[in-house]
C-alpha cells in the first residue's frame, strides 16, 4: 500500500527515483544518509517529503541534464549516432556529445529507464570512507553505504517511478492492442532491452507455434482411426517438429542479432570485466587483469563454504522434504483405512501436502538468498 501511495502521489517530472524509510527512522539518520548523498554524490538532487498518510520519510531524487550526461559517459551508456557521423550505436561520450541523435533535445535524449538508470548507479556506489558508522552499522572501507542499508531495513524501499503518460501509451498501443505488432521499440525504451529481448522472443514463438498447429491439425483431420494411419502420422509428425525446431532456433539467432545490434548490446562488455555487483565484499587488492583496485575474495574461502554450509543445508533440505512426503504418505493411507470417516476429510492429506509445499517453497526460497549472498561474499 506504501509503494502504490507514494506512486499516485509523486510529480514524475521532479523524481527519477524513490527512496522510503521506515515510520520509526528517526531525524539522525535521515541527516546522515542525505548528507552522504550530497557530499559523495553532488550530482544529485536529493529533496526530503513526509508523507502523511503513511507517516514514512522519502528521498525524492533527480538530476540536471548536464549530470545526466556525465553519469551516461561514466556508465558509457550506448546512444544512436547522427547518419552524418556513421549511424548505428556509440557509448556516449561528452567530449563528441555533438553527434549523438537528440543531443539538443533534453526532454528526448534520454528515456525514463535511462535516467533511472544513471541515478541507481550513483546511489549503489556511493562508498563508505574507513571508520564509518551509522548506529550499529559499521562500514568496512570501500563498502558499498545503500545495498548495506536497504538489507539491514534501514531504507524501506528504494525503486523507480513508472511516467503514467507513458504507460497509458503502451496500454493503447500494446496491451489493448489486437492483431498488431507489438510496440518493441517503446517497449525497450522504457524497461530496457532484456523487457523488450523477452516480449520479442515471446512474439516470435508465438507466431511461430502457428506453423506446427496448422500443419498438426491438418495431419489429424487426413488421418484414419487405424492404427497403422496414426502411427505414420505420429511419425511425420514428429519429424516436422525436429525440422521445425531447427528452422526456429534458426530464425531467432538472427532475429536475436538483429535486435541486440539495433538496441545497442550487440557488442557489450564481457561480464568478466564488469563492476561486481555492489553488496560484494572482500579485501582489496590490484587486478591481475585490469590493474585496477578491486575486491577480492579468496577461492578456498567460498569453497569452504560451500562444502561446509551450502552441502551439508541443501542435503537436509532434501532430507526434509523427503521425510515430509513420506508423512504425507503414511497420514494418506491411514485416512483411507478408515472406512467411516467422512468423505471431505479424505481430501486432509492433499491439503496438508499442498500447505507443507507452500511453506518449503517460502523457506526455501530464503534459504536459497541466503546462501548465494554468503557463498558470493
């Protein structure tokens, strides 16, 4: 209910993103947080609202055009060229920012996803100096201050704001669209290209299901109801389907292909010499690769850990479960061993089955969180 409030009530205009608090913050660690956001981040503008209905802080946060064009040639974010400077996608650069399409347009150049983008960025590595602390929170050096925050609760929520004109659009020309071509472009342009790369897989899949149903109807229509008709069919069938399949995986490389250079991810960095994700920890040192200071965590350690932790719980995971069925079992058949019960409560032993696997699928799922944040420190 907090997150719909707060995104009925916000300007889009003035806030990219939304950083909320719990009610029981109180006004030292707004001041901390905002005063490390200013100082380690100026590019930003950061404006603090209480909102009344919920009683809960928020950080509402935007930027400057200019900013934003810095921050995209720090992320180098990859942008269209001018046809008179060669075409096709460049990661920005603020020295050359002439030969960018829309360069001269602010309200244009930059989409919603793309802003947000950049400020998330910033917020997710703003680095906590040696000796820093936020009541019980020690930071290490270097750490990362809002991953660390948000896990402890510290920061309720902290996510991007939908632009509503925008998504009335897509509403008319996606959702309630019939027969047309999905809007690909507005639909990368606002969730980003792995969005748009999934809904374009799923179209041509779709389409592509057409030549299989029509030609598997067919076959069943011309088919006798002997059974050496059915087993021809069967067999024609199924070696349409490998030809299909084939012809398919095919096609969508190079569908792929094409939207990943149209979209500019064609020629993305490999995720080798990216920046890990914020919330990894480990020491220091110079990268053996880049020559550039960077965490590191020593393999015998998570492999320690793995065989010592992650094993030993996902085996009594398993064990749990398998004892779990097993009493499903045993409690089903002494259910249906007594005659005189009534009929409803035969149905006892699926409904707690159906329970059990709802609650091992909760646990598990935080289980599972759990030991990927440890085993990745």
């Amino acid at each position: 209910m907090s997150h719909k409030a707060w995104m009925k009530t916000v300007p889009t205009e003035n806030c990219d993103v939304l950083m909320t608090f719990p009610d029981t913050t109180d006004d030292h660690t707004l001041l901390w947080l905002l005063n490390h956001i200013r100082l380690g981040i100026p590019e930003l503008i950061v404006q603090v609202r209480h909102h009344k209905h919920t009683r809960v802080y928020a950080f509402f946060v935007t930027a400057t055009y200019e900013s934003l064009l810095r921050g995209a040639d720090e992320i180098g974010l990859r942008k269209p060229v001018k046809a008179e400077f060669g075409g096709g996608m460049r990661s920005f650069s603020c020295e050359e920012d002439y030969i960018y399409e829309n360069i001269e347009n602010e309200l244009c150049f930059f989409s919603s996803q793309e802003r947000q983008n950049i400020i998330r960025y910033w917020l997710e590595n703003l680095r906590a100096k040696q000796g820093e602390a936020l009541h019980n929170i020690h930071f290490l050096e270097g750490q990362p201050i809002i991953p660390e925050l948000v896990a402890r609760g510290v920061i309720q929520q902290l996510f991007p704001l939908h632009e509503q004109r925008i998504l009335k659009r897509l509403m008319k020309s996606w959702v309630q669209a019939v027969c047309e071509a999905q809007p690909l472009d507005d639909i990368c342009d606002y969730f980003g290209v792995k969005i748009a790369m999934y809904f374009a897989w799923l179209g041509f899949y779709t389409s592509a299901m057409v030549y299989p149903a029509v030609f598997g109807s067919i076959l069943y229509t011309f088919t006798d109801s002997d059974q050496t008709s059915q087993d021809i069919s069967c067999v024609v069938f199924a070696i349409f389907n490998v030809i299909w399949a084939t012809l398919f995986l095919e096609e969508w490389k190079r569908r792929g292909a094409e939207f990943a250079y149209k979209w500019g991810t064609l020629d993305t960095p490999a995720e080798s010499i990216e920046e890990p994700r914020p919330q990894f920890r480990g020491m220091k040192r110079i990268s053996p690769v880049t020559s550039a200071e960077e965490f590191y965590y020593p393999p015998w350690k998570r492999l320690l850990f793995q065989s010592l932790v992650s094993l030993p719980v996902c085996l009594a995971c398993l064990a749990l479960v398998f004892l779990l069925m097993l009493a499903c079992f045993q409690l089903q058949e002494f259910v249906l061993s007594i005659q005189e019960l009534p009929r409803i409560l035969r149905f006892l032993p699926k409904i707690v089955l159906a329970v059990i696997v709802t609650t091992c699928d909760e646990l598990y799922k935080k289980v599972a969180l759990w030991l990927n944040d440890m085993g990745a420190l």
